[in-house]
C-alpha cells in the first residue's frame, strides 16, 4: 500500500483479555516503529524493529506488552491481560532505513485501544 | 537522558498571525532534533529536522525552526498562519539508542478567524 496500515483503527476489549494489534509498514521498510500516545502524555517510545529482529525493545512497559515482526514487514504488538491504564492510541511507524535520523518515520494512523 | 519539553500544551493564534512553538531540548552534544505534526484524522507527518549546519532549517509548508544552542532551544515558527494548519505539533530528539525518537508531549494549536 501508500502508506503504513494499522488494524483494527477501533478495538474496545474487556480488562484481563489479550489483544493483538496489526501494523503493515509501507513495502520495502526495514526499521518499524511501535509507539503509545495517551492523552496529554505525548507519544512514547515502545519498540523499535530493523528487519525481524528488536535491537530496542526498552519502551515495553511491562512483561505484559510484546511485539514481534515476521518476513521483515509485518509487526503484531501484543498485550496480554489488558489493563484499563493500557487504555491508549498505539501507533506504527515505518522508515526506509536504520536509523530514525537517516530518514524520516512514516506514522499511520492508530489502533484506539479502550479497555473497559 | 536525551528529551525534550514543549512548555506550551495549548497555544491559539488569529489566522494571518505569525506562530513560534517552543521546544526546549535536554542533552550533552548537538542533538537530532525534528518537528513533526499531527493533524485531525491523519497520521504524524515531519515538518523539518535538524542535524548540523546551518541552525535556521526550512520545513514544508512555509514552517522554519532555529536551533539555538545557548538556549537549548529549537522553537517552530510561521510567518502568517493558515486556518489548515490546526493540529497537534510534536517536537522530537533522538533516543539514546540512536534508533527511535524521544517526543514531547505535544502543543495543541487551535486557529481563529
């Protein structure tokens, strides 16, 4: 596609389920992005992916939250027994090269996330 | 550890108006420093970014950022506002790591007729 596809946009699940976002990025990324944003706290920094491998997994708040990618392109961030604080808009993003500074990040935009 | 901070949460200006963002950022060396903007509906886009050079960096859409060292600032700025540039703008560091982008919190800005 054109852009960095995320799915679903809207995702309502009760706490304590498990939930599993979808990030496509644009064809031929190798660095992937995860990023949180809640409400006046700006966007935080969740895992970074160059190719399959997470050389910065430092953002995962806790041992609830994982993320892997496969074939170098699509990227599933899980988060297990939900809590209502995870409540958030989880945002991918995707870049042409290693580095964040060396091109710049693509977003999409946004799973909502709300956990009742 | 490398961060910046966006004093401003909410700013609104008069369309035609000129606009300065503050960015205050923390950290040792020359930082990579971005702006980037979220407007309503649509995903984060980079505004301009700034690496070395000359510290007076051209953006799209007519936005410019000056990087002053001695005030560990990076401050947005636009002559004369449009009614379309309403959003939420977001000034960036690079991590530590090198990999990912630290973000502020954001600065809402609203524009009035």
């Amino acid at each position: 596609g054109a852009g960095v596809s995320q799915s679903p946009s809207n995702k309502v699940t009760e706490k304590g389920k498990d939930v599993e976002l979808r990030c496509d990025p644009i064809s031929g990324h190798t660095a992937l992005y995860w990023y949180r944003q809640s409400l006046g706290q700006g966007l935080e920094f969740l895992i970074y992916f160059q190719g399959n491998s997470a050389p910065d997994k430092s953002g995962l708040p806790s041992d609830r939250f994982s993320a892997e990618r496969t074939g170098g392109s699509v990227s599933t961030l899980t988060i297990q027994r939900t809590q209502q604080e995870d409540s958030a808009v989880y945002l991918c993003a995707s870049s042409g090269q290693g580095s964040s500074y060396n091109s710049p990040l693509h977003f999409g935009n946004g799973t909502r996330l709300t956990v009742t | 550890a490398q961060s910046v901070t966006q004093p401003d949460i909410h700013i609104t200006v008069s369309e035609g108006a000129s606009l300065e963002l503050r960015c205050n950022y923390s950290y040792g060396a020359t930082p990579y420093l971005f702006w980037y903007v979220q407007s309503p509906g649509q995903g984060l886009q980079l505004l301009l970014k700034y690496f070395s050079g000359d510290t007076l960096v051209q953006g799209i859409k007519g936005f410019e950022a000056e990087f002053k060292r001695s005030q560990s600032s990076f401050n947005l700025r636009k002559p004369s506002v449009h009614w379309s540039d309403a959003a939420e703008y977001f000034c960036a560091v690079v991590s530590p790591s090198g990999y990912a982008l630290n973000f502020g919190k954001g600065t809402s800005l609203l524009v009035t007729p």
